[in-house]
C-alpha cells in the first residue's frame, strides 16, 4: 500500500473518532437541555454524526482494499 493511500486512510480515521467523540460530547450535553424541540434536533445532530463516521470509516476500508489489491497486481 503506498504512502498517499496510507494518509487518506489515517485521516479519514482520524476524522471518523472525531465525529463520534464529538457526538458523545453532544449526547452528554442533549440530556441537560430543557427544551425538547432543540433535545430532538441535538439528537438528530448526533445521529448524522455516527452515521457520518459509519462512512469515513466504510471509505476508508474500500480505498485501503484497492491500495492492497493494486499492490498485489502489481507484484
């Protein structure tokens, strides 16, 4: 697997913990709000978030797979 496709990975990682560090920090901050049209948006903030990093997470996988497949055809 080459460098850049070692980057993107990391980074696409990196961005994926972020996202779900950053919605746990929104989920403990959602159950001291007392209004619940803005809980209920919070916790549609959270789940776009999870979702989010579901995908960075997908994508890195799928380009860390060609990387490996495009080494091997290489050899």
């Amino acid at each position: 697997m080459s460098h850049t496709v070692r980057t993107i990975c990391k980074t696409l990682d990196q961005v994926a913990g972020n996202h779900e560090a950053s919605a746990l920090a929104v989920m403990r901050a959602t159950e001291r709000v007392g209004d619940e049209l803005l809980r209920q948006q919070l916790l549609n903030v959270i789940h776009r978030m999870n979702l989010d990093a579901d995908r960075l997470r997908q994508a890195r996988d799928d380009i860390a797979t060609q990387g490996m497949q495009r080494a091997a055809s290489l050899m």
